[in-house]
C-alpha cells in the first residue's frame, strides 16, 4: 500500500479521539501508511527476549553511570 494523502478531510468523518485532538477545526490533512510490521515484530520480539532474560537473573539492571563506566571500560581496551 502506498502513502495516501487526503487534503481538507472533514474533521466530522474522523474517529472521536481524533476530533477531541484536532480541536475546533473544519478540515486537516489527513495522511495514511503502512506500518513496517516485521520491523515491529522484531522490536516486540526484542523487547519480550530482553524481559525473559532479565526474569532469569542472565542479566541484571544497571544505573545510568553503571553503563557509561562499563563502556568507557570497553572503549579504552579497544584504544589501547
């Protein structure tokens, strides 16, 4: 499916939800394109890989500063 774009769509044919977040307008420009699904699973299938792993105790959460040394260690064993 192709990119579809829809100039002066009345505001009335949209769902409510769009209505109540357009405002109090006559028309917008509405623009409709597929959605990448195997992207999207993969993301999905990442982030479900990712909790099980973190449920198993294979990895451990980490502060912020935690990972910036850790890289930081990483990065300098690569220079040296």
């Amino acid at each position: 499916m192709n990119k579809i774009v829809r100039d002066h769509y009345p505001v009335s044919k949209l769902p409510h939800e769009l209505r109540e977040a357009v405002g109090n307008v006559v028309s917008v420009r509405l623009t409709l394109e597929p959605v990448d699904q195997s992207s999207s699973n993969c993301t999905r299938a990442a982030l479900e890989c990712a909790k099980s792993l973190r449920r198993s105790g294979k990895i451990r959460a980490v502060t912020s500063q935690e990972a910036v040394t850790r890289i930081r260690e990483l990065r300098d064993e690569w220079d040296s």
